[in-house]
C-alpha cells in the first residue's frame, strides 16, 4: 500500500489501471504462444526479432528488397508492367515469415491478423499511400467454403481498424483457377483471365484503392484483380502484400 498510494495521487486511474494489467496479465504471443507482458495485439519481442521484414530500400513492383540501382527488382523487370502504383511488402518470403503464413493461410491462424495488421498499418503511413478504400483480393466462394474464411479479407479488416481506412469488397471471383505454383507467368495470366468480376463499379470510380493480398508471386493474380478495378474508372493501384513470393 506504501507505493500504491503516492502513485495513486501522481498518476491518474487510467494509469494505473494499465500499469496493474501490464504487473499481473499477460497474453500469448500469436506466433509463438509464449506469455509476454502487456496486451496480445502484437507479436512478442522474439518473433519480432525473427520475422524477415523487409529492409529499404524497396522494389515499388512487388514491395521486396532491392539493390536500388533500378526502381524495380530483377525479378519484376522480367515480369509486365505492373498495372499499379506502389507496392507494400511486410515481410521476405523465408524461414519464420514463411512459417508464419503458411499457417494464417492454411492452418486456420486468423489470430497472426492482428500483429501483421499492425505492422502493415504503420507501413502504410511510412508509404504515403492515401488509398480512398481497401479492398481484400477476393477466393473464390469454394475455396472460402472449404478453408473457412479469406486471409486477405481478415488481414483487412485489422488494417481498417488501424487506420481508418474502410474496406470495400467490390471484386468477386468468378473463375475458379487450378493451384498456380508450378505454372508459368504466361499459363498463369491465361488462367487469371475473366476470374475478378467487380460488384460495384460506381464506388471504384475515380477511386485511389489498395489492394491486399497474402503473397505475390509472379503477380498475374493482383494485375487481373487490378485490371478489373481499373476498368470501371479505378483512379489508381496500390498493392499491400505479406510477402513477395
Ligand atoms: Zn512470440
Ligand atoms: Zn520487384
């Protein structure tokens, strides 16, 4: 009670209240489950230490570390003119970052959201991306129906809680595609052709959106979702992605 009470007559309850949770709760880390102190909303210090982000200076293709020497990576210059502004990328598609969507992807680990829609909501303010709304790269409903939800559409939902930023979800995927992994850029594009549909096209008019995705790969799944957008008036592209493929 000695220490409680002068602290109670300096600090006001707010205060207090937090430096009592942060003393006597803790939650587990999304990631690695470990308790650490203080609220559950980002990842611990150790899997932050871990996590492969993505160091400047960046690719504005595909959002990956570049050499800086071009504006866009090697691996872009190979790819067709992005049909975006300005890409975001939180993380290198390797060791713990891969892990880690591998399982908000496949293994029903919706609570990794949180912390990588933090992180991504404080790299869109560095970005000066100014996007009007947010718009989750849609599965098809199948493929929502087995796996039991959309990553992207999670991961921005956490975004637009961040930022304010509403969400939009005005594509549809109309074409169910084969799993792209072993295809070609050019058998990958053919597959992609006709599979957005955008549900309504008085909204993307004139507007500046962002587009989000879990990985991007070659990118042919983003520029068809772009291409869709940007047929009915889209203002401009920008592209946020977990990590470049
Ligand atoms: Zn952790
Ligand atoms: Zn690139």
């Amino acid at each position: 009670m000695d220490t409680i009470i002068p602290f109670l007559r300096n600090n006001s309850f707010a205060d207090f209240a937090k430096r009592l949770v942060s003393e006597f709760v803790s939650f587990p880390c999304p990631a690695c489950l470990k308790n650490m102190p203080g609220d559950s909303s980002g990842f611990c210090s150790e899997c932050l230490d871990r996590l492969p982000l993505v160091k400047n200076p960046v690719c504005r293709g595909c959002g990956a570390e570049n050499d800086g020497i071009f504006e866009v990576c090697e691996k872009c210059l190979k790819e067709e003119k992005r049909k975006w502004r300005k890409a975001v990328a939180l993380m290198r598609m390797e060791d713990y970052g891969r892990e880690l969507i591998h399982r908000f992807k496949y293994k029903n680990d919706t609570a990794l959201a949180r912390p990588f829609g933090k992180i991504a909501a404080e790299l869109l303010r560095k970005s000066r991306i100014k996007p009007d709304f947010i718009v989750p790269v849609p599965l098809h409903w199948t493929r929502t129906f087995t796996r039991g939800y959309n990553q992207s559409r999670v991961l921005c939902q956490i975004v637009s809680g961040e930022t304010g930023i509403p969400v939009r979800t005005v594509l549809k995927r109309v074409k169910r595609t084969p799993k792209q992994a072993n295809l070609s850029g050019i058998q990958r594009r053919k597959n992609l052709e006709g599979a957005f549909s955008v549900t309504d096209g008085e909204i993307c008019r004139n507007g500046v959106i962002l587009l989000v995705d879990d990985v991007l790969t070659t990118g042919s799944t983003l520029t068809a979702a772009s291409s869709a957008l940007l047929e009915y008036g889209a203002k401009e592209i920008n592209i946020l992605i977990l990590a470049r493929g």
